[in-house]
C-alpha cells in the first residue's frame, strides 16, 4: 500500500510505470562491466491532495557531479530581479535557503542585493526554496520546517518544475529516483496551507519547459496571476489522475521517436550531449546502449572516465564535439541548446544534424 507523502491518504494511483531503472546519479567506471543496481521507477499520485510522488523510495543518496547549467544561472537571476521589483528582495531583509543537492544557490544574488543570511535559527524575512522540496520524502514535514523559518510577515518562495508543464509536454523522463513529488500549482497549495502558509503572487519561466515560483505566507491572499495559474491548470487537467496518466502513454512513442532517429543515422558519428538524469531513464527505457549512441559529452569532469548508468555508453569530455566533428548531436536537455550552440559555433551548419531529445 502507498501513503501519501504530503497527507497521509492511501487512496491513488500509478500514473507512470518506468520499470526497474538504476540511480541516475550513480556513474559507475567506465571499465565497470555491471550490472548496476535497480529499482522500480513509478510516479504514483494522490486522490485526496494531487500529489504526484515517487512511488518507492531506494534510499541512495544523491552525489551531485554536474555543473549548473547557464539556463539555470540566468533564470535565478531572472527571478532575483523580478522579486526585487516585487519588495521581497530588499537590503537590510534576512534570508534563508534550502538548497537542493544538485547545487547552485541564490545567495550569492541575494548578498548583492543588500540582503543578509539569517543565522542557524534565525527566522529569516524570506526564505527561498529552490527546487529544494522535491527532494524531501516526507513532503509534510519538509514543508513545516521551512515555514518554521519564516520570521512574522516573511515568505516562502518555492520554485518547483510545473507537473502542469511535464504532462503537457509528454516529460515522462522527469521521473527519476530521489526526486519525491512533482508539482501541480493547486497540490503545492494544498501541501502549503499543511503548514499555514497561504498563497500569494507568483511568476512563470521557460525553464524546463515551465517553471513556477510561488509566494507563500501566513497572510497571504491569491493575486490575480496565482488564481489565474491555478485554474489553468484544473482545467488541463494537471490535478486529475486520468489526465496525468497520460504520461505512460507517452513513454513508447517518445522512445520510439530517438531510437528512430539514431537508426538514421547508422554508421555516421553521433554524440550524445548532457549526462542528465534524464538521459539515464530514456536510455534504459528506449534499450538505446553504445551500439547506437557511442559516446555521451558532458562538461563536468567528475563524469570523464566513467560510463551512463544502466548502460556501457561512456561519458567524455566536450573536446568529441569537435575532433572530429558530429554528423549529428542528441541533446538530452533541451534548456541548453542555445548555450551549446554558443559555445561550439562549429556544429551550426548543413554538416552537423541537432536531434532534441
């Protein structure tokens, strides 16, 4: 029997089926003959509160060896900027962060903007959580210690990947071990007012595909764009377990779909770019291995020399993009394209075929 993370209901579904997938942060030698260790992968959601959510736990620890991306970097400071004109981000107000174990921080945006780190304890101004919650297994009582932190008045600011965004766009591969609970806007509501915290204003961005960044606190009321968020989203259906379903019909199709196009390209040189968790879940799950795809780029170094999990396809430096050059690119995450077409002028051109995964 599954219980809720976030309310404790037994009444739900599975969603989304992956099968036995291996830790997608787990990047094993690449002269590691395997197997890799496995687990069921399966997005289970609430009847009673619309949580998405991990249905099983492993219980590995994530080891983050990526380097944040640029899309990343220029969306927090997007969102600093945008929260400044807000009043949230103000001198002389306290900050706390829950960070998340893949890395990058706020902060240092924060410090610049006159802003002060609240100290162990301290209840802070504002307290900013981004991507931060997903990684918590017990979703109630994550939520209750970041409203624990919030000084009278102050504000929770979540930023979560849009479930919304992930069923309209077909991201089945979002799925991945460790990440506990994926978003609609109305179930983070829900999860929030566990720990008395009301919605307030919200903002949107591009990345992922669609990113919200939710104001919560004790008074707050919904403003205009919130309310108009939520209810674009109940009738998208992104809180009903039928319409989220529609995510495991699209998991043939999409593997289908990049298995086609490597078939394409049989016998020419192909490169893989972006070792993401993503690209463990696709490639297991499409059966796609070295035969096909010879070789992954990734610009993290703590990745060189070692292989995608699930698979023997080694993950190399960024140097195979160029010597020689791809007849074609299979990018795993679609925020960084134009940063890797900036940084490698090289693959634009008839000579070089982007395939977006």
């Amino acid at each position: 029997m599954i219980t809720c993370r976030a309310c404790g209901a037994t009444d739900g579904e599975v969603v989304l089926d992956l099968g036995e997938q291996p830790p997608c942060d787990l990047f094993p030698p690449a002269a590691d003959p395997g197997p890799d260790p496995v687990w069921p992968l399966r997005m289970w959601m609430c009847a009673r509160c619309a949580l998405a959510q991990l249905a099983e736990d492993p219980g590995t620890a994530e080891e983050p060896a990526g380097v944040e991306p640029k899309a990343l970097t220029d969306q927090a400071a997007a969102a600093v900027a945008r929260l400044t004109g807000a009043g949230l981000v103000r001198p002389g107000a306290t900050v706390a962060e829950f960070g998340s174990p893949h890395g990058g921080s706020w902060l240092p945006l924060l410090r610049a903007a006159g802003m002060r780190e609240a100290a162990e304890g301290e209840p802070a101004d504002v307290v900013v959580d981004c991507f931060g919650l997903m990684h918590e297994p017990d979703q109630r009582a994550a939520m209750a210690r970041r409203a624990a932190r919030l000084a009278p008045g102050g504000a929770l600011l979540m930023q979560f990947h849009s479930l919304a965004s992930i069923v309209r766009q077909g991201q089945w591969n979002a799925l991945r071990h460790g990440h506990f609970a994926y978003y609609s806007t109305p179930a983070a509501i829900t999860l929030a007012a566990s720990a008395g915290l009301r919605p307030g204003r919200s903002w949107t961005f591009d990345l992922y595909g669609g990113t919200v960044l939710l104001e919560l606190a004790r008074d707050a009321s919904p403003a205009a764009e919130t309310a108009g968020l939520v209810a674009g989203e109940r009738a998208a259906g992104a809180d009903r377990i039928p319409v989220v379903a529609g995510l495991g019909r699209a998991v043939e199709a999409g593997c289908d779909r990049v298995r086609a196009r490597l078939r394409e390209h049989a016998g020419k040189r192909v490169v893989g770019y972006g070792a993401a968790s993503r690209a463990v879940v696709l490639l297991r799950r499409a059966g796609i291995d070295i035969d096909l795809l010879p070789e992954i780029a990734d610009v993290s170094p703590a990745k060189h020399g070692r292989r995608m999990p699930g698979t023997r396809i080694p993950v190399v430096s960024t140097e195979v993009l160029t010597h020689p050059i791809p007849r074609a690119v299979l990018l795993f995450v679609p925020d960084l394209e134009p940063e890797v077409r900036a940084a490698f002028p090289q693959l634009d051109g008839d000579h070089c075929e982007w395939i977006v995964a």
